[in-house]
C-alpha cells in the first residue's frame, strides 16, 4: 500500500503550543512519526550566561509558564547547594506546597486539554473551572497566577499567613469533593474509555529504554519519582510513587489523576507541619563549582546544570525539561495507531514544547 | 567538581555509553560548553536516583560518536547541539543536520563563547 505523509501542527486544535509531527501513513494507520521543533526556541541558556545568577531565577520561571515555580526552584536548590546555602526549613516547606499547587493546577490544565481533545466540551470547562479556584489561591498568596516568583536564593520571596493557610486546606478540601466528579467521568465514562484504553501502548520495557519520565513513564510501571529523594520538604512528608502498568492512555490519565489526590495530601501534611521562622538566609559572594539539581516536575524529571566560576554570571546553566525526554517514547507509541487518535494520543505525554526548546 | 565524575577520550565515549547502558543506567542529560577553544560534552547517566558524569574535551573538528545507538533518547540533544555549536555528530538516528531549532538562513552556533 502506498504511504502518505500527512503533517500533524505545528498549528492544531488540539495543540496549545506548536510542535509538528511527520506522520507517515498506511491508509488509517500510522506507520512512522517524525517530529519537527524550533517553532518556539528563545536561547534562554545564552541570556542566563548574559545575566548575573540572581536575575537568572527571572529568566528559569519564564522557561515554562505552566510548571515556572518548579523551574525556579530547580535553580534556586541547585546554586543553593553549590554556595553551600542551607536555607531555612519553613522555606523548605513553602517551596513544596508551591510545588504541589502548581502540580495541581498543571494536572488540571492538562485534564481540560485531553477532554477537549476527544471533545467532550462540558469536562473541558468543567475542568478548567476547578483550576480557576487553584489559580486563585496562587494569586491570593503571591500577588500572581501562574509566575509566581516566590523563589530566590537562599529561600523564598513570601510567606504564608495563617489566613493562607487556612485558605489553602479550604481549597484543597473544596477539591476533594469537586475531583470526584470529574474523576467519575475521566475513569469510568465510556466514550472517554473507547478514547483511552488500550491505545497507544508504552511497554515498561520500552519506557526504560527510551528514558522516559513522570507520568508517563510511571504509567508503564516504572517506579521514578524523584520527590522520594527527598529534596526540600519531601523528606519530611510520607508518599508513595503512583504506578499503574498499562502503559496506555488511559493508565496516563489514570497516573495524573491520582497524582491530584496525592498533590493535595502532601499539601495538608505540608500545611499542617511548617514550623514557623525565617524564610530567607542571606548570603554573600558568587557560586564557584558545578552542580546538577533535580526535581519532579508536573511531568517528570528536570534537569538542571550549572557552572560557575566564582563571578556573577554562570559559564553554563543547561536545562533539561520532561517532555524533551518524553518526546522519544510518544514517537514509539504513534506507529500503530489510528489517526483519529493521533491528537488523544500526542496530549498524553503533556507535551510542553516552551520548555522543550527553551 | 561534579561528584562521581570521570573524564575520558573522546574515542571512548561511545564503548563507556555502552557500558553504563549494560549495567542498567538510564541516559538523564547531555551537556556541552564551548569553553573558547574546546568543547566540554558531559554525559549523565543514572542508576537510583544517582548520577554518573562522564566529560570528553572535544575540538569540534572531528566528527563524534553519536551514542543515539544505544540510547535512543539522545538523538534530540545531539541534534540541539549540533545546532548550537556546530558539532558533528556521527551515526544519529535523526538528523536534522543543523536545522532542529535553526532554519537555514537563520544564525548560525548562537551558543559559542564569542556570540552574543
């Protein structure tokens, strides 16, 4: 049979950033993906080598607008550790229930996309409403919804009243009740089922080739979660990576779902163990070394790398975000597939092509 | 210093690659700096949550061993490198050959020391 190429994006309904794909058809089936970037590129590593360290925390929560806090917070514990800075431990604690809120409101994000990606319009919106009242809770504790620059080396840029507090356990006890519904829908529905299961299947085996990470390489059991480390306050909190094993869309949908649940647990411990303090330590003098910092993002592993030479500028900041890596294993899960659920399928690595390209 | 860092020759670092990939490691990132003559590529592999850097000093006039052979998940690094420095790399799965993220008529090694 003769093969079509067809071009997936770069512009797309289903595609909030551009990324095209090559898709090299049989008929209905796709047989091969190519993928093309460079849509979105903006040499964010040669402004950081431009800028002093300090500003660079700017330049990294720009690198993503939906997963921005964990970008600055990468660089921040990684000049941290450098420097030799051990920062307060109420920082510590504010820097992970940032993390977590940003998880969430990522998460939700991401829920609205794929429903509105097999179109089913009303759990889009749906959706997207329980993430307004996220991003309301990060404009009430920082002044912003979505770049919220609370981080700074040594610690953090704000703290939390006990009336945010208190607001943040009303929202996540709010969401609790409200994810049921959705959860409901997303989990046992069966157009979102025929949409999801079974289809475009990552094997554990071609996850850990492939180096995948985050949900999606959790989905096709592999155990890494980066959180368990330790690093801020998770070495005080008590979580379990989430794993499922079908490797499918649906076991993705599945991972992001209870990550929800587990993102707001971790907050109520969070909350209910932030020892009163400081939330900055100040410091003195340029960092001088290089280090390689790590976190758990919305959608897996980011790495950062940084060189310093005892001056203000870094020689080198190198980031390596989640969906760059990821990007192999959804070219391995397209051949096979149906082109009708090309776009379900593309959505379910969370594709984020600003951080990708940087 | 990079804790559990090794340096090797740039002829090595396709049989090393191979080597962290038998003994189970999985390929996390890829750097490089041009550092005015040479080029620093450091490897990081990890096993557990830990890492392993391996660093080869290159000259950029010689073509290097692309390890997208052995993990896959490479050959997007390799790509953007050889965008933004003008590295050659040999034995990629996809080459973009210089246009991942640069278009033809566009700038050329924007990552280079002298480029501002």
């Amino acid at each position: 049979m003769a093969k079509t190429v067809i071009p997936f994006g770069p512009q797309h309904p289903v595609l909030p950033e551009p990324i095209q794909l090559k898709l090299v058809m049989e008929d209905e089936k796709v047989v091969e993906a190519i993928p093309a970037i460079g849509y979105v590129h903006r040499g964010l590593e040669k402004l950081a080598e431009l800028k002093d360290f300090q500003q660079t925390v700017y330049i990294v929560e720009r690198v993503c607008g939906i997963c921005s806090f964990m970008h600055s917070m990468a660089y921040t514990q990684g000049i941290e550790k450098v420097m030799n800075i051990q920062i307060p431990e109420r920082a510590e604690y504010l820097r992970t229930i940032w993390a977590e809120v940003g998880r969430i409101q990522s998460h939700l994000l991401w829920l609205g996309l794929l429903a509105d990606a097999f179109g089913f319009e009303s759990l889009f919106m749906e959706t997207w409403k329980y993430r307004e009242k996220v991003l309301d809770l990060m404009e009430m504790t920082t002044g912003n919804r979505v770049i919220i620059s609370a981080n700074k080396v040594g610690g953090t840029t704000k703290d939390l009243t006990p009336e945010h507090l208190k607001a943040i356990l009303t929202t996540m006890d709010e969401l609790t009740v409200l994810l049921k519904e959705v959860d409901k829908v997303f989990l046992q529905d069966y157009t979102v089922k025929k949409r999801t299961v079974g289809v475009g299947i990552l094997t554990k085996a071609d996850a850990e080739e492939l180096c995948s990470v985050g949900p999606v390489a959790r989905a096709s059991g592999v155990k890494y979660d980066l959180r368990t480390t330790g690093y801020s306050a998770y070495k005080h909190l008590d979580f379990e990576p989430i794993i499922e094993s079908a490797g499918d869309c649906y076991a993705r949908t599945v991972i992001r779902i209870k990550d929800l649940h587990q993102s707001i647990q971790l907050i109520r411990q969070a909350v209910g163990q932030i020892p009163n303090g400081e939330i900055f330590v100040p410091f003195k003098g340029f960092p001088n070394g290089e280090v390689v910092s790590r976190i758990e993002q919305p959608r897996g592993e980011a790495v950062y790398y940084m060189k310093a030479n005892g001056t203000k500028n870094l020689s080198r900041l190198k980031i390596r975000t989640p969906t760059f890596t990821n990007i192999p294993s959804l070219l391995k899960m397209l051949p096979g597939s149906d082109l009708p659920d090309v776009p379900v399928l593309v959505l379910t690595i969370d594709p984020c092509i600003s951080c990708t390209e940087r | 210093m990079l804790e559990n860092f090794t340096e090797i020759e740039a002829k090595d670092i396709l049989s090393q690659t191979k080597e962290y990939k038998k003994s189970g490691y999985r390929f996390a990132a890829m750097t490089c700096e041009h550092t005015g003559e040479n080029f620093e590529l450091t490897y990081h592999f990890d096993l557990n949550y830990e890492l392993k850097n391996l660093r080869a000093v290159v000259d950029g006039k010689e073509p290097i061993d692309s390890i997208s052979t052995v993990y896959p998940s490479a050959f997007l690094i390799e790509n953007e490198f050889q965008d933004l420095y003008g590295l050659v790399f040999q034995g990629l799965i996809i080459d973009y050959k210089g246009n991942l993220y640069l278009t033809p008529d566009g700038p050329t090694t924007p990552m280079m020391k002298d480029k501002k």
